[in-house]
C-alpha cells in the first residue's frame, strides 16, 4: 500500500527568519493538530513500517508570522492570483525542508 500525508512544517523559511530575528517559535496554522519537521515526519513513517519514498515542498511563505511583516505582506500573499501562483510554484521547487508546508509518500514494503 501506498500512504500520502501533508504537514505544516515547523522549520520552514518564515519559521526559519522569525527565529533568526530572535521571535519565539510559532504554530504557522491552527488547522493542524501538530506541525513537523521533514525528518520528523519522514521518521514518524519510517518507525511504523514505511519506506519514505519522495516529499515535496508545498507553497512558498517567507514572511508568514513574522511580526511587523506578516501584517502588511498577507493581504497579497493570500488574495492576489499571481502572486499565490508564484509561491506555490516557488514552494513546489524548494527543498521540501523549508517550504511552508510538505507532501510525503510512503510505501509499505511487499
């Protein structure tokens, strides 16, 4: 069988800045129960069975929950088409390390 989960992801760029200018970490959505790291998650999987097979980065928000930043950035980061394009596009090529949120599939070996 084949799983395939997404996550928010606790050491994206913006977490990345925000702690960088000395800001405490932060949850980026309050829709998750839990955000994870990339090795967290891939770890999670690897522990119950699954062979980790390709993860991606979803979205691109650099700015996201940075206090002074967030505020003026998000009104066109979330409601101009272009601009989401872009950051999805840019998030889709970043490692998935650091982009905002993740998509992973795992394997169950045969």
């Amino acid at each position: 069988g084949t799983f395939i989960a997404t996550a928010a992801n606790r050491d994206s760029l913006n977490q990345i800045v925000a702690r960088k200018l000395g800001f405490p970490p932060f949850k980026t959505s309050y829709q998750h129960v839990r955000e994870f790291t990339v090795d967290e998650f891939a770890t999670l999987l690897r522990d119950r069975g699954l062979a980790v097979a390709d993860c991606r980065g979803v979205m691109l928000y650099p700015y996201w929950g940075i206090p002074g930043i967030d505020e003026v950035v998000r009104r066109v980061t979330d409601d101009d088409d272009e601009l989401v394009e872009i950051l999805r596009d840019m998030g889709s090529r970043i490692d998935p390390r650091h982009a905002y949120g993740f998509a992973m599939r795992a394997d169950k070996p045969a």
